[in-house]
C-alpha cells in the first residue's frame, strides 16, 4: 500500500479525547447507534488497541508490569503506527470510503507520556502520524472526573487525582496548541448530562459529515 502524506489531514478519521472519566468510551457507543440509524458507513476503534502492541500497553497501565515512561511512550507510537499502517488498519479502512471513529490518539499520548517522561519524546514519536480530520475534546474538571473514575471495580496506574489534573492541564495546552496548527478540534462540556453531551456531539459531527444525526 503506498504511504500517503503522513502530515496531511484524514478528513474521514474523527477522535475523541479527553481525560479519565470524561466519557469518551460512552459517547463513542451513543454515537455509533446514531451513525447506525443514519445508515452511515463507518468503523469504531480504541487506543491502546486489541493487537498485542496495545494488550501490553494494557498490563503496564493496570500495573501488571513496571515499565519506565520513555518505553511506554515507544509502546504507544508502536501500537499507533500498526493501528493505521498494518492489515485492515485505519488507513485502509479509510480508503474504502468507510469513516473511522477513534477512542484516543496522538493528543492523549503528548498529554499522558507528555507530564511522564517529557515533552520532546512523545512529541518526536508522534510527528510522522497524520491528524485526524475532527477531533472532539471532552474537557471536564478531574475532580469531577475522578468521582466517576472511582466507581470503577479497579483503576490504572494514571488514575489518581494528582495526575489527571496534570494530564488536563496539559491537554488545554496541546489542544490550543493544535488548533493554532489549523487542527480542527472542538470542545464539549463533558460536566453536562450525558444525553446533552451526545446531542451536541452528534451536531459536531453532523456538520463535519455533512448530515442531521438524529
């Protein structure tokens, strides 16, 4: 498969970002009964992945296994790198005129690895990867986050209050950042109810496909 321009921007590939406990994961399932109801052609996915490149990523953040940040982050740009380039990854799927809708990428590994091992390695990973064409940013206060976090049955190793303030200060940063890039990244109220917060996401990406989610 030829490699396209990895700096361009996948206007077919739309993200959700956001903290701990901001309801990226839940949004993503409540829009994907939209997209089914409107007969759009698309595919959901996650990061870390299922492929064996994310499961290790996911014993590191469950605290199965001590890694130092610097190998994490390599980890995560490893998984990313396969999710897009590897056998029915997401440019692939892109290419078959389907959408794709992430949970997580590159801005949650600036803003995670980004406060672990430093700016300049997650940011020089990530470099080559294409953007996407819609990024949705779930801003919510950790505090409030954390109590939603907390009635989890367990937590990872970066769920701890201290941390998620820190990982959202550094989101606000790296999204204003972005958008100063000309990223296309808009922001949602994660603190409203969660039948608002979907309603205003399926406006979001209603206007970016060109169509009324209902």
């Amino acid at each position: 498969m030829q490699v396209r321009d990895t700096h361009s921007s996948l206007k077919n590939f739309v993200v959700f970002e956001g903290i701990d406990g901001s309801g990226t994961t839940t949004q993503l399932k409540m829009l994907a009964e939209a997209l089914k109801r409107n007969s759009v052609l698309f595919e959901t996915t996650a990061e870390p992945t299922d492929r064996p490149e994310g499961q290790l990523i996911r014993h590191i953040l469950k605290g199965e296994i001590d890694a130092d940040p610097g190998t994490v982050a390599y980890l995560f740009a490893t998984d990313r790198h396969q999710h897009l380039h590897g056998k029915a990854g997401i440019l692939s799927i892109l290419q078959k005129g389907s959408w794709v809708f992430c949970d997580r990428y590159i801005l949650s590994s600036l803003a995670y690895q980004g406060i672990t091992c430093g700016e300049e390695l997650p940011r020089l990973l990530n470099s080559p990867f294409p953007h996407p064409g819609l990024t949705i940013y779930f801003r919510i206060d950790p505090e409030r986050s954390m109590e939603r976090v907390l009635r989890r049955e367990s937590l990872e190793i970066y769920e701890k209050i201290h941390m998620q303030k820190l990982v959202s200060a550094a989101y606000d940063r790296i999204v204003e950042k972005k958008r100063a890039e000309g990223w296309n990244i808009e922001l949602v109220n994660a603190e409203l109810d969660i039948g608002e917060v979907g309603l205003r996401v399926r406006r979001i990406v209603g206007s970016h496909l060109g169509i009324g989610l209902d």
